[in-house]
C-alpha cells in the first residue's frame, strides 16, 4: 500500500511532554464501528466486560543512550536490538565514521567494540561485559531514550519513572509500551473488582518501531526484529479465556503484535520465545486480539498502520481526526484509544 495513505497533519502543541497525573486521568476515546465516544482512562472498567482478559507487556525500559568518544571525535548511541549477552544492534551518530574494530570509549571502565555497520545505517556493537554486568554500566552511564518529539529525547530524573510503566519486570526495552503507562494500582483494583483478569507477555520495544515509514510503498519496508517471550501459562490463560468467552484486549501495539506472533490460523496461542518482525497492515487477518487499547501515533509511522488495519483505515483517520479537533494528548506520554475490530 502506498505509505502517503497513513499521513496526517498534527499540530506540535498536541504532542504530549509529560504523562497525565494521575496516570489514569488521562483522555480514552473509544472507537466502536459506529459511534465515537470521550472518555477518561479511569472508565475502562466499565467498557470491558467481567471475562474479559487485558493482556500486558511487563518489558522494562533500560538507560539506552550512550555518549562515547571514538578518538577524538564524540559518539551518540541508542541502542535498539539486543543480539546477545554483550552485543546490541544501536543507532550511532555519526555512524558514517565507525568501522569495523573500532572502540568506542563511553567511560574510563566501560567501551564496545564495532563489529560491523548494517545496510540500514545501523552499526553493532560487542561491549566489555555482558548480561547483568552490562545492564549494571547502562545504568550507571546512561540516559532514559526519550523519543525524540519528548524535549528533544532528553530525558531528566521524572522521567526515570515516567517512562516505566506500573508492570516493568523485565529488563531490555528501549522505548516503553506506552498504552500500559496509564495504569494505577487503583485501576487495577477496579479493574479485578469487575472480574477483568490480567496476564503478562515480554516483548523488549525497540526504537525502529516508533519511526517514520520512509518508503514510498509498505512492501518495501524493512521491520526491525525484536525479541519477545510468552509463556505456556500465559498461553493457557489467554486460551482458557476465549474459550469461556471472554475477548483478549491487548494492552498496546507491543502486546498485540507478540500475540499475533504466538497465535496459530485458528486463534490458539502457543508459547512463543525468539524474534518477531511481524509487520501489520490493512488487510491482515488478525487471530487472536479482540480489542485494542494503544495511544495515537506517529503519521506514517508502522504503528498507525497497524492501528488502521485493525479497526479500519478510514474509521481512525476519522478518530485522528477528531482527537485533534478535540484536543487529545498524543504520542508516548499522550492519551489512548479503545478501538473494537474492524468488521467486514
């Protein structure tokens, strides 16, 4: 499909720079096939239906941004695809000057070594440590990667906690799965007092999935991998909830495309540890979500298409539409939308 389809106008000012507080203040706009209708998050209880089951991504957002030196000159990194205990796929700046075997030094006790440049601009890096040790040197030398439209992604102290949602368990995010950051422990309890469950998946966010489409056309887009991990009880429970007619709400995009991932033709979901790429556009058929809750994203970002797959591209240009007209928050510390599929 033509990328141009997914582009919209947004004014700056509607780009949220802080999370709503309470978090679960923030706006909802529920978009049935029929009908828009304003809401607060705080409502979400009384949207769902007792059986029904919010599946979560508990992924933890990791100090992903580095400042090195390579010589003389200065280095920016952000790391976006873990592929093993000490090396990652990162963003690097300028990545045009970095080969193979170069050291880049981001403390006098801390370095990585260039293992190679990607066709896409991306270089990897093998760091001096691995595993828990690395993570540790992340979080003594590194920085919260903000988004770019969030200050310029540049992250201070509130962010540290801002930017980490109510069910960060697992370590390895680059971005959050921002939908889930508008959850309180007050939420949670009304949410169990209805009868809704809960369940967790891990996928680890990383940056390429919030960027912008560059191609001209969807097929010549190049999703980057991420790794994601749902286990046989997370399984059961999701299967053991449709059977009993309950509707799977994913939690955000992250959550949604991991159980597309785990899901067979005929909707049961297998247990699921590895890389998923999956890459969602009108005309998907999708197995094993029946509702979504996810914040308004980026014009002709993957995300959107994704968004515009499920509940209809011309039914969320209409919801856009009118999010802005209205005067929603949008992007990661913005509102959210609950969409209903679309049908037909």
């Amino acid at each position: 499909m033509r990328v141009d389809l997914f582009d919209f106008d947004l004014p700056p000012d509607r780009i949220a720079q802080r999370p709503a507080q309470p978090r679960d203040s923030a706006r909802l706009l529920s978009v049935t096939p029929t009908a828009l209708a304003d809401h607060v998050v705080g409502d979400l209880p009384s949207l769902l239906q007792p059986g029904d089951l919010l599946v979560f991504n508990d992924t933890r957002v990791i100090p992903a941004r580095l400042t090195g030196q390579r010589g003389e000159a200065r280095v920016s990194v952000t790391l976006h695809q873990m592929l093993g205990p000490d090396s990652w796929r990162v963003f690097a700046k300028p990545a045009k000057r970095l080969r193979p075997d170069d050291r880049v030094v981001f403390a006098p006790d801390f370095s990585a070594r260039v293992v190679e440049r990607g066709p896409q601009g991306d270089v990897v890096l093998a760091f001096d440590r691995a595993g828990p040790e690395l993570v540790d040197a992340l979080h003594r030398h590194g920085s919260m990667p903000l988004p770019p439209y969030i200050r310029g992604g540049v992250a201070d102290a509130q962010d540290m906690s801002d930017y980490q949602t109510l069910f960060a368990r697992q370590e390895g995010a680059v971005a959050a799965p921002t939908a889930a950051l508008h959850f309180t422990p007050a939420l949670m309890e009304a949410l169990k007092a209805r009868g809704i469950g809960t369940t967790m998946l891990t996928l680890h966010v990383g940056a390429g999935t919030f960027l912008p489409v560059k191609a001209d056309d969807t097929d010549d887009h190049v999703m980057h991998e991420e790794i994601g991990v749902l286990t046989a009880e997370t399984a059961g429970t999701i299967n053991t909830a449709r059977q009993a007619g309950g509707r799977i709400v994913a939690v955000g995009t992250t959550s949604l495309r991991l159980l597309e991932s785990a899901a067979g033709d005929d909707g049961t979901v297998k247990p699921f540890a590895g890389a998923t790429s999956i890459f969602i556009t009108p005309g998907y058929r999708f197995k094993a979500a029946d509702r979504l809750l996810t914040n308004f994203h980026l014009p002709r970002s993957t995300l959107f298409m994704l968004v515009s797959a499920f509940a209809g591209l011309e039914r969320m240009k209409s919801a856009y539409g009118h999010a802005i007209a209205s005067g929603y928050r949008f992007y990661s510390y913005g509102d959210c939308c609950l969409l209903d599929p679309h049908i037909g």
